[in-house]
C-alpha cells in the first residue's frame, strides 16, 4: 500500500454549510482512520487558503480519490478541487510508521 496526499481546496463561500456538516465529515473520516485508511487530516491554518489535507493508505491513486467521493464535504458540492498526490516518507517520525 501507498501513502497519498490528498488536498482539498473548499468552495467559495462555504464556511458554514462547512462548520453545519463538520461532525458528518469527522465522522465519515474517523471510520476511514478506523479502516486504517485515513492516517492523519486536518484542515490548513487560518492564514492559508481554506482547505485540508488527508494522509490516505491506499493501493493505488484510484482507490486514493474515490475514499473521498463519500465525504459528506464532497457530497455537498463544498469541495471545489481535489488534488491527489502519492507521497513517499522517507525521514523523520512519521516515516518510521510506514
């Protein structure tokens, strides 16, 4: 299995449809860490462009991107655009986990 970075940018204006479905999305994304999918996300800081990143475990970029198509964010249209990167850890704490 890989590891993918997948980044979200959130929708113009959706703050708070956002903060309405947060506990649906925390929860869809605490099954997937349940699962052993999701290995750590969060949303970026509020000094950066609204958007998250998700640590995904996944066979392929493929099974990377459709975790997210369930995401109740996604589901409600407050995601404008998906990026998926596969990332290779290789230094540090984290990369003795993988």
């Amino acid at each position: 299995m890989a590891v993918f970075a997948i980044t979200y940018t959130y929708a113009a204006d959706s703050a708070a449809a956002r903060d309405e479905h947060r506990p649906a999305h925390r929860e869809y994304l605490n099954g997937l860490s349940e699962q052993g999918a999701n290995l750590c996300s969060g949303p970026f800081g509020p000094e950066e462009a609204p958007g998250a990143l998700l640590l995904f475990r996944a066979g392929t970029r493929e099974e990377a991107l459709a975790l997210t198509e369930k995401d109740p964010f996604r589901l409600r249209g407050l995601v404008s655009e998906v990026g998926v990167h596969e990332w290779v850890p290789v230094l540090g704490p984290l990369a003795e986990h993988f």
